[in-house]
C-alpha cells in the first residue's frame, strides 16, 4: 500500500453521520451504510481466504524467526553467563590456592621453627645435665675425700687447740 492511500478498513470508513428523522436516524441511510460496511468486510475476507497458507506462513516464519531470535538470544546470554561463572570459579580457585600455598609455608616456617626451639631446648638440657654430671662428681668425689680425712682422724687422741673443745671429740665422744 502506497504511503498517503488509506486502507479499505479504516476506521474512518465505518464512521458516518446519519441523517436525523422524528423517530431517531433516517432508516434508509442506516441500512446503505450497513451494506457498505458488509461489502467492504467481504472484500477483505475474500482476500484473507484466497491466501490463507500465504498469510499463515508468513505469521509461521515471523512467528519461527522470532523463536529462533530469542533462542539465538538465550544462548548467547547462557554463554556469557557460563563464561562470567568459569572465569569468576578461576579467580576463587586461584585465590583459594594462593591462600592454600601461604597458609601450607606459614606451617612449614613454624614446623622449622619448632625445630629449631626443640633442637636448642635439647642443647640446654643437655649443658645442664652436663653441668649437674659434673657437679654431681665433684660432689662425689668431695664426699669420698671427706670420707677418707674423717677416717684418717684419730678422735680420741687429739688434743683441742688453745683451750677449745674438739668439735670432732664431741660428735664421736658420747660421754660429754
């Protein structure tokens, strides 16, 4: 239809003033105008049904093309979004891992550290039980001295110095 020319079913075209009689509209117009109105529906029903399958195939493909489009769509937009997933699933992966791998050396530097601790804490020990070995043999050894000088020491015959008892003569000597 060429622009400017207007369609056989305008609703200009069924639009009418009827004339007015005594007793409402002049019959007469009422009935050619409803004629009108009925040639001009026929007209178009007689277009509509010489090419039925023509129209329902253009309402068919507009109707397939518009489902392809949407599904063109929709796949488009399920690709972008599992795109958006993949790459937001590898950045939490790789943060995950990065955070993995320094929690995994923040271990293995105490686990070290400990090692180091238990490994000085044994040296310590060690010194000390050395030290307390050593003390313990001179003890010993100073024991087994003294021992040897208290038996060498003639009780009863020894003579206090300058007056003063002998403190050996009173542990031995029961009779004082």
């Amino acid at each position: 239809m060429a622009a400017g020319q207007r369609s056989a079913l305008d609703v200009t075209t069924f639009v009418r003033e009827f004339k007015r009689v005594r007793r409402g509209y002049d019959p007469a117009s009422v009935d050619h105008h409803l004629a009108f109105i009925k040639t001009q529906v026929q007209i178009h029903l007689e277009r509509i049904e010489g090419e039925p399958g023509e129209s329902l195939d253009l309402v068919l493909k507009a109707t397939r093309r518009s489902i392809d489009e949407a599904l063109q769509d929709a796949h488009e937009r399920a690709d972008t979004i599992i795109a958006q997933s993949h790459a937001e699933a590898a950045h939490i992966r790789a943060a995950a891992n990065t955070e993995a791998e320094r929690l995994a050396q923040e271990s293995r530097e105490r686990y070290e550290e400990m090692g180091r601790l238990t490994a000085e804490r044994q040296r310590e020990l060690a010194e000390v039980e050395a030290r307390l070995d050593h003390r313990a043999d001179a003890l010993r050894a100073a024991a087994d001295d003294l021992a040897r000088v208290v038996e060498t020491i003639d009780v009863r015959g020894h003579t206090p110095v300058a007056g003063m008892p002998s403190p050996i003569a009173a542990m031995t000597d029961r009779s004082v």
